[in-house]
C-alpha cells in the first residue's frame, strides 16, 4: 500500500466564451456562452458531458464540464466521491492510501489497514512522512541511524555488518584495516606483507618510489628497496669484488671480518685460490691469504 497527496480537484469549465468561436464537435458558436476545454479545443457544455466526460469510478456516472474532478492513477472520481472507503472522509484535498485492490483511505483508516512500521521506533510511517526502504524493510528518515555515532543516515552511503548499519567514516573507523605506513584506511585492494597490510601505493621503494607488489624487493631497517636502489644505495659492496652484497642471485652467505665484508665465494686465497670460509687465515693490507701461502710471503 502506497500513501500519496494529491494537488486538489480541477475543473474542465471555463468562464464565459467572449470571442467568436464555434463548438470542436457541433460546430455551435460559443460566444457569450459557458463553454470546456479537451485538449486545448473549446466544446460546449453539452457536448463535453456527453463525449469527453470521464466516468466516476465510485458512482460510474460522467463528471461533468461543471463538477470538480480528482485524478489518480488514471482513473477519475467526483470530488465527493473522492472519500476514504472506511470512514467515508472526503480526500480531495488531503493524504491517501492507495491499496492494492484500487480501495482509496484516508490515512488513519490506512495505518490500521496494515500500514508499514518503523523497524527503529516500530510505530507506524504515516502517510507523506519521509522514510528509508532497505531490504524490504522500512524506517522514519530519523530512525534510520549509524549504529556506531546514533547519527541519521538519510541519502548518504553506508554499509552494513550483520544486521546493523553504519556510515561510512564509521565502518572504516570500526571495521577497515590500516595501511601499516600512512594509518589511513584501506577502503579497497591493498596487499599483506609479514602480516601487515599497506596500500598499494604506500608499498614502495624508499628511494625511487617505484611500486614493489609483485617485484623483487629487500627491506633494511624498517624500510623497503627495489633491488637496483638497495644495491646502489645500502647494500654493503665485497671487500674482494667490490660489488654490493644483496642476498639476490649466486649465493647468499657472506662474511664479516672486522669492519669488512664478503661474499663466501669470494673469500679465497690471494695466492692460491683456496676458500678461506670457516678457515684460519691471514690478512694482509686488503688480501687474504692461507696459512701455507702467508709463511712464503
């Protein structure tokens, strides 16, 4: 059951023809006489009741050129004739009902007829007040309210969890992760390292900014590197071939000595080539050597 305000009753009668003008239909001059209007042609009373009329769709008698007609739904009624099914009230100009079997209430007989209620205050919506439809439910435009800040809702967007509902500042605030770098909510997409989630954007190269989902990447004190920024820029270079020590590609042992460092397969013998890895040895200036080779230097 639907609950609408009409505008009021009309009238197809005009004032007095004052200019030369013959009837649409029996071609009568209408001058001085009282004439109706059907779709901008002047006709004479007379011929308006009987071929233009709307018929009653309480009484089934025609509305006349001369009596008040309401219009709904195109279907057409006498002013007094417009009333409410119950109570008899007249409704030309006042809130209806409309049900499904075409019967027109008022909107107290309505409310008692089955009338929605409000899932908030679970009293009845009446007729012409604002309201919310969800999911074949309804509520006042008031009570429809976040479950979170108590604050309407109205035309905003929102979301739900469970059956309660939320506005959007809430649901994020209540419900969304946080990027691990910028704090703000992650609305959408996203990606997880080490059990933390960040924004796409937010998950990249320290030094370049190039985007690192999906790429070859190494973190060093709390912070993210593409693999060619972390050799040019952090990356510790090998005291025995000068190049950075990444982890990536041949080999990831390496070896600390002091305040130097190499890769495991560069730490060989000057002399004789031997790996001198979990070895004694012998440095000398920047050179490594085995104990057999340092004796014969």
């Amino acid at each position: 059951m639907s609950f609408y305000r009409h505008s009021g009753p009309r009238s197809y009668l005009s004032s007095t023809m004052t200019e030369r003008f013959d009837c649409f239909y029996c071609r009568d001059n209408l001058q001085g006489k009282k004439y109706a209007k059907k779709d901008d042609k002047p006709v004479c009373v007379r011929c308006f009741d009987k071929l233009c009329a709307n018929t009653c769709a309480e009484c089934r008698k025609p509305i006349g050129a001369d009596a008040k007609e309401v219009t709904h739904k195109n279907r057409h009624w006498h002013e007094g004739c417009f009333r409410c099914a119950k109570c008899y009230k007249p409704l030309a100009n006042e809130s209806f009902a409309a049900k499904d079997d075409g019967k027109i209430m008022c909107g107290k007989c309505g409310d008692r007829d089955g009338s929605s209620r409000c899932q908030g205050c679970y009293k009845v919506i009446t007729p012409g007040s604002k309201n919310v439809e969800y999911k074949h439910k309804v509520w006042h435009e008031e009570c429809f309210i976040c479950f979170e800040c108590k604050q309407p809702i109205r035309s905003q967007s929102f979301l739900t969890k469970g059956d309660d509902m939320y506005c959007t500042a809430c649901h994020e605030k209540k419900f969304a992760k946080h990027c691990a770098r910028c704090k703000e909510a992650i609305s959408s997409g996203g990606i997880t390292y080490q059990d933390q989630p960040w924004h796409s954007e937010c998950f990249v190269c320290n030094t370049c900014k190039k985007p690192l989902a999906g790429a070859r990447f190494t973190a060093h004190e709390d912070q993210f590197y593409c693999v060619n920024c972390y050799k040019a820029d952090v990356a510790k270079k090998c005291s025995g071939c000068q190049n950075p020590i990444t982890g990536f590609g041949r080999g990831t042992n390496v070896v600390n000595y002091e305040d130097k460092t190499w890769h495991e397969y560069c730490f060989n013998c000057k002399k004789c080539s031997l790996s001198m890895a979990h070895k004694r040895f012998v440095i000398n200036g920047n050179d490594i050597y085995c104990s057999d080779c340092a004796k014969k230097l």
